[in-house]
C-alpha cells in the first residue's frame, strides 16, 4: 500500500478553498441586463459575494447593472403599501440588495456608492411597519446595507448619513422591529454616536438628544423583560458614548434608566466582560461632579 495516498495520523485534512468560475461570474453579470435571467443571475450572484474578493467592481464598472439592481428595487416600492410583498419578491429583492451591500463594502467601489445616493432607494424599505416575514426580511436586509457602510468608520459615510432621514429611521425600528433588526439599527446609531461629528450632530439639540434617549430608555425597559446580550451591549454602548459630551453628560444624569444602576441585567451580562466595563464607565462618568462644578 502506498503510505503517500493515506493522510498521516493525527494531521486534520484542511478544507480546500471554493474554486471560482469566473466565466460563470462574467455570465451571470451579463445575464442581469436581461429581466429573463436576472433572477437566476441575482440568486446566484449573491451566494457567490463572499468568494469573489473583486464582485463589487465588476458589478459597478459592467454595463447596466447598477441600473438593473435599482430597478429591481423600484419595481417593489408598489407591494409597500398596501403591504402585499410575498416571500418570494423579498427574497428576490433581498439578493439584489445584498450584491448593493458587497459594492456598499467594497473599498474601490463605497466612495462611487455614496456619490450616487444609492443608499436613498433603501429608505423607502426602512419606513416600513408591517410585521410579516417578507417585510422583516426586507428592512434586515436593506440595514445590512447601511450597516456594512457604517463599520468602514469612514467620516464620508458619516457625513452622507447625517444629511439623511437614517438617525429616525434607525429609532423608530430601534422601539419596534424585531430583535435582529433592532440589533443592526443600533449599531448603525452607535457607529454614528461614536464619530465627533454624529455625536455632536445628536447633542446638538435637546430635541435629538431626547428622542434618541426616550427610545434607548424604551429599549432598556423591553430588555429588563426579554434579556438579549447582543443587542444590550449596542445600548450600552450607545449610552456610554453619550456621556462623552458634557450636555448629555448632565441630561442622563437625570434620565438614565435604573435598570442600568441596579443588578437587572447581572445575569444577562455574567459572561460579557466588555460590556460590564463599559456600565461600569458609564456609571463612573455620571456620578463625577457635574461640569460647572468641577471648572470653578
């Protein structure tokens, strides 16, 4: 027996990476000019994004594909309202957004992105309010788009966002979307809280500042009685950044909610150290003295 074919005891055989076709992927692009193939093309496409590292400028620079994804987003504004969306065109419309949210992603192509307000065409999913599987599925998807533009940390992302509606939107999914989609939009608030320019933006008014701590107060409340770690830490998180300026600094030594001063959420948070730190911080900033005090 030839002891080369045998893999040598104790070695763990290491996966092999997904071959490409690119002839395949060229194909598939080409097909989405054309409504006959489009939908196949979308479908297949979109379980490809994270195996084609250049996806996002092929599907940019190609010829009328661009134009051919915004289309198949308009073409679902009419099944908004009335809320008559059927699974199969959110799952059609959802593998479209998600080849936008590779271009959204992708460093050669975000830029170009923004420039065409692309982003705008996604808004319209966010004002939904329907419950329905479809429809969740749509706003979760369409918030992955403005999510994977947020984590680049780019203060051109942060700037195009707050010349937009994003921040309400974000909130009002925040107190009644479900818990993935409430998830995704505060981290996009947190993304924009945690740049100079975002928290500056919401501490600006007392009319921000309190509607973006009404809902986190409403978030904290709904958690006390259904825990969820993950979507905590983005509150907390949230909170904290807000104690940064010295304006809300003051505000949320008045409204924070007790359920972050007490042990609500000990059991919730037992494995969590990062976030326990950070109530602890928290907790730190609003018990100093207050500002005018300790300039005197």
């Amino acid at each position: 027996m030839n002891s080369l074919a045998q893999p040598q005891r104790g070695m763990i055989p290491q996966p092999q990476p997904m071959q490409v076709d690119r002839e395949r992927i060229y194909q598939w692009i080409n097909d989405l000019s054309s409504p006959e193939t489009r939908e196949n093309a979308l479908l297949e496409l979109s379980k490809k994004r994270e195996i084609v590292p250049d996806l996002a400028p092929l599907l940019w620079h190609s010829f009328g594909t661009i134009a051919a994804l915004l289309q198949e987003i308009i073409q679902i504004y009419p099944c908004i309202l009335p809320p008559v969306l059927t699974a199969s065109q959110s799952n059609r419309v959802c593998n479209a957004l998600a080849l936008l949210q590779c271009v959204a992603s992708h460093p050669e192509t975000r830029s170009v992105f923004l420039s065409a307000h692309i982003p705008l065409f996604l808004y319209p999913f966010l004002h939904t309010v329907s419950k329905t599987r479809p429809f969740e599925y749509l706003r979760l998807t369409s918030l992955g788009v403005i999510g994977a533009l947020v984590k680049t940390d780019e203060q051109e992302v942060i700037n195009f966002l707050l010349n937009t509606e994003i921040i309400p939107l974000c909130l009002r999914i925040m107190e009644v979307g479900s818990e993935l989609s409430k998830t995704v939009a505060t981290f996009i608030l947190q993304k924009i809280l945690l740049d100079e320019t975002g928290l500056g933006y919401i501490c600006h008014t007392y009319e921000r500042f309190s509607h973006v701590a009404m809902i986190l107060g409403k978030m904290v409340l709904s958690l006390s009685k259904e825990p969820s770690a993950r979507l905590l830490k983005h509150v907390v998180r949230c909170y904290l950044r807000l104690s940064d300026n010295s304006r809300a600094r003051e505000a949320l030594r008045q409204c924070l909610p007790d359920q972050l001063k007490d042990l609500t959420f000990q059991n919730c948070l037992k494995d969590d150290q990062t976030t326990k730190r950070w109530l602890v911080q928290l907790q730190q900033n609003l018990s100093e003295m207050p500002d005018v005090t300790r300039t005197m």
